[in-house]
C-alpha cells in the first residue's frame, strides 16, 4: 500500500503535477489541424490534460477495434464524400460546419463541411425586357453562361416571345437511389449555374416545355430554333424545358467547377 502510494507520488512528481494524456495512452497534438481518429479527449477531462496551450489536446490511442470500426463506418461515407467533406469524429476541429446524416458509423461520426460563404464566383443575372425570373425569383448562374444568357435574351426578342426562369443554380445534393425520371442527372448543369429552367411568354399566352418542343405557340419554333445555332441544348433530358451550354459534357471541367463551387457558394 505504501509502496503503492509512493510509486504514484513519484509519478505526480515526474510527469507534472497532474495526471497526462500520455498515463491514457494518447498523445497531446495541436487540435486545429490535426485529424485524431481515436478522437479528442473532452478539455474539462482531469484524467486527460495537456500542456502548451488551449489548442493542445489529447488526441486518443486508436487502437485495432478503432481502425476495424474506422474502415466499417467508412463504407456508408458516399453522401459526405459526395458533397465534398470528410467524415471524421466530430470532437475534432472542422473548418466549417459538421452536418449529420452523411456519414457511416454513430451520430457523433460526422460530415465537416468546409463551405464558406462571400467568395462565389456565381453572379445574380440582371434581369431585361427578354430574360426575367418569374415571379421576381433571383437567377444565379455562372459568368460564362450569363453571357449566353445575353444571347438567349437577343434570340427571344426577334422572335417575340419572353423567356421566364423558373430556375437556375441548384446546390447540388446527394440523392441516394437517383430516379433517372424525376432527379436531376449526377452531372446536371444546374448545379454549376450553367442552366436555366424556363417557360415562354408569348404574345399567344404561356408557353412550357411540351408546348415549346412542339411550337404551339407563336415565336416557339423561331426561338428554339436560334437556340440551337447559338449551340445551346435546350429540353432534353433534364425536361420539361431546360436552357444548358453542354458545359457537362466535359466531366472532367464539371467536377472541377462543382469542387469550387462546393466550398463557397
Ligand atoms: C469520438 O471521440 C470521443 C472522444 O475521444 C470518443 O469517446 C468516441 O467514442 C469517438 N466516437 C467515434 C465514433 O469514434
């Protein structure tokens, strides 16, 4: 008992004063830019202190059933992995904020998602006489395509008709079972602001995508037509009507776009 006593006594006098991170098996790291899988001791933990400052914490021994788990946990990863963040113990420092239901494992395994607002190279297209939000809704696309948009607008005027944006820039979202029918495509051009959804305003009444497509209306067909020699897709597959440039026919130069994009817009 005594002898007991003295070894922890010498302990105290050695590592400090206090009990360590070290005693638990972990190891003091700078929280704010290091990823602790075994996760971060709690700062109010006594068992658990560190030295060197507020950021220095105990970073937790991952041990065999930790990485086991680790790898278990990070099959069901997609949906984080897909919106661009990591999946990681939510003790740890996130540049950003953690968002739940993205990741594998237990609630407190979550998504860092390292967005930040005021840098979006999106524009708000200025609305004119031809190229209008409907009910005043706010059009956001990418620079490129409000330039196609200039020409979009130049087409609806010779052929009479107005064209009205239902929408446009969609935050692209991870859609577990894609319903080739209703969801937008995995590589949609509205989620890097090069499409718009629209109908027609025509001198004829209202105009929307199946009407277009079979030029009921006065201006429809002139228009659709000009479309296609500006070289811009219109109706296909995203229906019922869709203005795109075919920027995702470069997968590559989309996925690019969607990174930059993901984090400030
Ligand atoms: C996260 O870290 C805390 C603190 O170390 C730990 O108790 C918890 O088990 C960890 N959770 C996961 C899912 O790794």
């Amino acid at each position: 008992m005594l002898k007991t006593i003295a070894a922890l006594f010498l302990l105290f006098v050695v590592t400090g004063a206090q009990p360590s991170c070290k005693d638990a098996r972990g190891a003091c790291l700078y929280w704010p830019t290091n990823d602790c899988m075994g996760g971060w001791a709690d700062k109010e933990d006594a068992e658990r202190q560190c030295n060197g400052g507020n950021h220095f914490r105990c970073c937790m021994a991952c041990d065999t059933q930790c990485m086991e788990n680790q790898e278990e946990w990070s099959v069901d990863d997609e949906p984080c992995e897909d919106a661009l963040g990591i999946c990681q113990n939510s003790t740890n420092f996130c540049n950003g904020k953690y968002e739940d239901g993205l990741c594998g494992g237990p609630g407190e395994r979550k998504c860092c998602d390292t967005k930040k607002e005021g840098d979006c190279p999106l524009v708000e297209y200025e609305p004119t006489d031809a190229v209008m939000g409907y009910d005043d809704v706010e059009i956001r696309v990418h620079p490129d395509f409000a330039d196609s948009l200039d020409a979009v607008g130049d087409a609806a005027r010779d052929c009479d008709v107005v064209v009205k944006v239902v929408f446009s820039f969609r935050k692209r979202r991870f859609i577990k079972n894609r319903n080739p029918k209703t969801d937008p495509p995995k590589y949609s051009n509205f989620h890097v602001g090069h499409a718009v959804h629209v109908f027609l305003d025509t001198v004829d009444g209202i105009c929307f995508g199946t009407c277009i497509a079979a030029a009921e209306k006065p201006g429809a067909s002139c228009f659709t037509n000009r479309l296609t020699k500006l070289g811009l897709n219109w109706g296909g597959k995203e229906l019922p009507f869709n203005i795109d440039d075919g920027f995702n026919s470069d997968v590559t130069a989309w996925k690019k776009l969607l990174r930059e994009l993901k984090d400030v817009c």
